[in-house]
C-alpha cells in the first residue's frame, strides 16, 4: 500500500501545473534574471590593474624589501597581479603622471617611501595602502633583525649567520605580500551571493509541496482526503508515503535548478559538492515541513495557503540578502535572533561557511538547525493532526 500511495501521489504532483512551475520553472526563470542583471555589476566592481612607477634610483636598488613586493605584486604571471609598473626616473614618472598614463609613482628616500599622485581615487588610496604595509613590514623585519643579531652577540657569538638572516627576511616579505594580493574578484561576488539565496528560495517553495500533500490527505480539503479518512488504511502509511513523494518531487526540482545554474549559467558553487548536496537536503527537507505545518495549523483553502508559503519564504530570502546582500548583516548585527530561526539564512549561511571558512564548523551547525528546525515543524503538524476531529465532512 504504501508504494501504491506513493506512486499515486508522486503522479498526482507532477500533474498540478502550478505547483511545477513554482519548484521547477521559477527558480531557474528567476535565476537567468540573476545572472543577467548581477553579473555585468560583479565585473565592474574588479579592480583593474593600475598603472604605477617606480623611481628606479640608488634607494630603490638598495630596498630589497620594496623591489620583491612589487615584483611580486606586478608579475605579469600572475593573473591576480595588482600593479603594471614602470621602472623609471622621476623626471619620466613625473611625465606619465601630468600624461594620465599612471595614477602615481613611489620614490624612497633614504629608504622612506613618498607617494606621488595627482587626485584622489580608489586606485590611488591603494597605492598608499600598499606602499605603507610593506613600509611597516620593513620596520618589523628590521627590529627582528636587529634584535636576532643583538642575542647572537650576547650569547658571544660574533661569527653571525648574516645570510640566514637575509633569508629569513626574504621569507617574511613573501609571506606579506600574500596578505595584499589582490583578491578582489573572489570577494566582491554579488552573484554568488543572489545564487545563495536562489537556492534557499528553491530549497522553502517545497513548502508548496508540503500544503498538496497534506491537503490531499485532509478529509476538510479534498475528496481524496474523504477517502483517506474512512479507509482501513493507515494513515500514517498515507500521510508518510505522500511526504516522500513530495520530497523527491522537490529533490528532483533542485537538481534540475543546480544543473541549469553549473552548465548553463557557469555559476561556481565550488568544490564541496557532498556538502553542497547535503546543505540542499536538509534546506529541502526544512522548507518541506514549512508547508505541513501551514497546511495541518490553517483551516483555510489551499490559494491562501500557498499564498502564506510564499510570502514566508520571499521574507526570509529577502533577510537573508536576496533583494540587497548587506540585509543580512543589517540583521546579524541588529536582531540576530531573526536569522537564528530564519532557514533561508541558515542555508545561505551554509554556503557562506563553504565558501569562506577552512572548517566545516559553522557549516554542520547551519545543517543542525535546518534539521532541528524541520523536527519542530513535524512535531507541531503531528500534535495538530491529532487534535483534529470533523463532526461532518
């Protein structure tokens, strides 16, 4: 009975028009519309390469520091690379910059950097911002330098290592100049942002799912639901049969969501797919239950129903950044609780801590809530099940 329950409620979903197109065809609808009006904004916000000088003098040469950073930072191998840099006189770098072919140049003076511009912009303020890390990182290396060099004297060593110092020196700048590579196009992902929430949208419309099945089983919705009621059948047998052919339904819908946005889109979820997969389960599964509570908690007809499920899910996308990617900040900082409770920032948030984070911490916690959150829903449809009587039908 139950795969016979199943098949017939499996059918009966893919039949209701309506409910295909909000599972199926809207998230991908709304997801080209993404893509078309996010991505030309995520390009503009890349940093371009910026066009420098250097004062290629005597200091300059003698600033081991200075040369390797922005040899580093301006390597034409490097596709990330910050700076295209002139290595000139100042006399020429002053031409470039009254000619608009650089936006600065940089000249050490007794090994202090001066930075010379001639407006004010964003691609100017990083040229300070740049020049003064590696000046900082030089005044460290320096004391560090000298403080090594005063304990080897102290400790009566004079026949010092000053070549492993060089290259402990060479060593830090390395490791400083991975801390201003230019990152910019990683960071400044709006669309992968809107793509997050995309995929929490998709992962709550189930909850449209969720009001058709436990309408069709409710003897007060629907004649089938007559049926149920006064058939020797369990009713857990149909309730659960019924559950899981919408969850597959919505399962199906996802993937076919993700299939759309990877090969069609080239939207890069990375390279966690077990765990993306997973994320998608348990967010499938949470906005699922949404739907069965509605549907068992209301006593109303199924448009309005329907019409509650998606007002919910676009709130909670909206606080969890779909219309604008700092609400969700705004929210964390000012209520914190609301994103707490809210599923579709547990599932964004499940995705940010793939994204940025190193240990999946943060991201089995967002898994936990989603599943404490959908073992609550259960629980509240199940208890309201059971208090249910019908005088008449």
């Amino acid at each position: 009975m139950f795969i016979h329950n199943f098949k017939y409620a499996f059918k009966t979903l893919f039949r209701n028009k309506m409910l295909i197109f909000w599972t199926f065809a809207f998230p991908i609808i709304l997801g080209t519309f993404f893509n078309m009006a996010f991505s030309n904004i995520e390009n503009s916000e890349k940093l371009d390469i910026i066009n420098i000088a250097i004062i290629d003098d005597t200091d300059f040469q003698n600033n081991e520091m200075f040369k390797e950073a922005f040899k580093t930072l301006s390597d034409e191998k490097n596709e990330d690379r910050l700076f295209d840099t002139k290595y000139t006189s100042e006399e020429q770098a002053k031409e470039l910059l009254d000619n608009k072919e650089i936006i600065g140049y940089v000249k050490l003076k007794e090994q202090k950097p001066k930075v010379v511009i001639a407006t004010n912009g964003i691609n100017e303020t990083i040229l300070k911002y740049v020049t003064e890390e590696i000046t900082q990182t030089s005044e460290i290396v320096k004391d560090i330098s000298e403080t090594e060099i005063k304990k080897e004297i102290s400790a009566g060593n004079y026949n010092i290592d000053y070549e492993k110092i060089y290259k402990d020196i060479v060593e830090m700048t390395e490791n400083q100049e991975a801390k201003i590579e230019n990152i910019s196009s990683n960071n400044l992902s709006y669309t992968m942002i809107e793509f997050y929430t995309l995929i929490a949208m998709a992962c709550l419309y189930g909850g449209i799912l969720g009001i058709a099945t436990i309408n069709q089983n409710l003897p007060n919705m629907s004649s089938n639901g007559k049926r149920v009621s006064v058939s020797p059948t369990s009713k857990g047998t149909v309730i659960l049969s019924s559950v899981l052919a919408s969850y597959i339904t919505q399962l199906i819908g996802l993937a076919l969501l993700f299939i759309y946005t990877v090969f069609v889109l080239k939207v890069d979820y990375g390279n966690n797919l077990p765990l993306i997969i997973g994320l998608g389960l348990a967010g499938s599964l949470a906005g699922l239950t949404i739907g069965i509570a509605i549907g068992t908690l209301l006593k109303t007809n199924d448009n309005v129903k329907t019409g509650i499920v998606i007002s919910v899910t676009m709130l909670g996308c909206f606080l969890s950044g779909m219309m604008g990617i700092t609400m969700k900040y705004i929210v964390d900082k000012n209520v914190p609780i609301v994103n707490k409770i809210n599923p579709a920032s547990m599932i964004t948030d499940g995705f940010y801590s793939l994204y940025y984070y190193d240990t999946l911490d943060r991201y089995f916690f967002n898994i936990a809530s989603l599943l404490i959150f959908a073992v609550i829903m259960i629980a509240i449809s199940y208890f309201s099940l059971r208090k249910q009587t019908y005088e008449e039908l």
